[in-house]
C-alpha cells in the first residue's frame, strides 16, 4: 500500500496531522487542506523530513467557501492524476457562548454548520470527479457528539453520519468505498482550547471504559485501514473510537 494520492483536510494539526503521517509512512503523498498558511507549511515540511522530499504539499482555504474550494481543488487537480483517498477532518466545535436570545442560538448552529458540515460536503463534492474508479476511499470524521450532543456540534456530526450514508450508495457501483470514523475524547489536539483543564480532561476520560484518553494515532490508524485495499468490502459503516465511552450501536 505505497504511492497513493491521499488529501487530508485539517491536516495541519491534531488527528489531520496523524492521519497525514500514517499515510507518509506508507511511502504515500499527502496533500494538506487548512486555513492556516503558517501552521500547513511547517506541518509539510516536517512530512518531507521525516519520509522524503516531495511527500506532502499544501493549500490554505476555507472549505466553507465554494470559491475557495474550487480553488483548492484546481490545485490538487493540476497534475491530473487521481486522489486515491480523501479524508474529510476539517471542523470543530466553534460555536461561541451565547446568551439565550433566539439570534445567538442561530449563529451558534449556523458556525457549527459552516465548520463541519460544509467543509467535508463541498470538499467531497469537488473532488469527486478525481477520485480513482475504482478503488477510491472517502473516509469522513464524524464525533461521539453525534450520538449524544452537545447540540449545534452534535447535529453537525449526525449530518456526516447522513452524508456518508448517502454517498456510499451513491458511489458504491463505482468502487469508491465511503466512511466514517467517529472519535471519542482525543487527548493532545486543538479541540477543546482552554477548556481542556486538568479537571476537564479527567472528567472525559472517566467516561471511557478503559481509563484513558485516544490519542490522534490511534485515530489515525483506523482511518489508515478504513482506507486500505483490505477494506474493500466495508463501506457505508460509522466506525466508532471511544474507549467504550458510548457502547456499539
């Protein structure tokens, strides 16, 4: 498994940045989406020291943006050749606090919308013209809060959960396998900013079975195989990743 064309947006940190390295170990090229120019370039760099020069490249762009968008994908297009994977990481919970009033509560789910919701179905939509046929891997990130809140960023994941469902029996025929793995709490990430106090953190990880926080590694390993040739028969699947945080379902 070597050689692939991997695109992985919201790679410039977190579990984005794991996924980008397990696929960089394989001997494959990544392509890294985000916002940030700064944070995008030295995550590249880092890749093309580690596994070789010429192994990562990168876009900044907000994915929410369709002119922005089309953009990104002009650039991951220029050569022609296929994406053989797309990992649709790109979100978080960015809903401010609010005051109650009617417009806050609506500009908290438009923001959590526009951040996880918009950037993996304008992304995937975009490239879907370039993915390989067959054998092309969309694999999306969705949440635990897909299952259990909190409500504007919980919604946005279950959204996912319903795109991917729609995409697998749209491309199945195609030999595109689509899916989506949801994490639980992921320790040494971006997500929860200053939130993520000693006390927060002991308390999520007190919600799992095991008595630890995932790590973006592990993450990123389930994404690796999701998107693996052996996976070939899985598709239109949730993969949850939680330490037992929320038991199958």
């Amino acid at each position: 498994m070597s050689g692939r064309r991997v695109v992985v947006s919201g790679g410039g940190t977190g579990i984005g940045l794991a996924t980008a390295e397990a696929f960089a170990a394989d001997g494959d090229q990544v392509v890294l989406l985000g916002r940030r120019e700064d944070v995008l370039r030295k995550a590249a760099e880092g890749l093309d020291e580690r596994h070789g020069d010429g192994t990562a490249s990168w876009y900044a762009a907000d994915l929410a943006d369709p002119e922005q968008v089309g953009a990104a994908r002009e650039f991951i297009s220029a050569d022609d050749a296929p994406v053989d994977v797309l990992v649709a990481n790109a979100g978080g919970n960015v809903a401010p606090s609010y005051d109650g009033s009617l417009a806050a509560v609506a500009d908290s789910y438009r923001r959590n919308f526009d951040a996880n919701v918009l950037t993996a179905v304008l992304l995937t939509e975009a490239l879907l013209p370039h993915l390989l046929r067959p054998g092309g891997r969309i694999v999306q990130l969705s949440s635990i809060a897909s299952l259990r809140g909190p409500g504007s960023y919980g919604g946005s994941k279950s959204w996912i959960n319903t795109y991917t469902y729609d995409l697998a029996q749209r491309l199945g025929s195609e030999g595109i396998t689509v899916n989506a793995v949801a994490p639980g709490f992921v320790g040494d990430t971006e997500f929860f900013g200053d939130r993520a106090t000693p006390e927060f953190v002991a308390s999520r990880v007190a919600q799992s079975l095991t008595g630890q926080p995932g790590h973006p590694s592990e993450i990123a390993a389930a994404i690796r195989y999701v998107a693996s040739p052996e996976a070939a028969y899985l598709t239109g699947q949730l993969l949850h990743i939680n330490g037992g945080a929320a038991l199958g379902r």
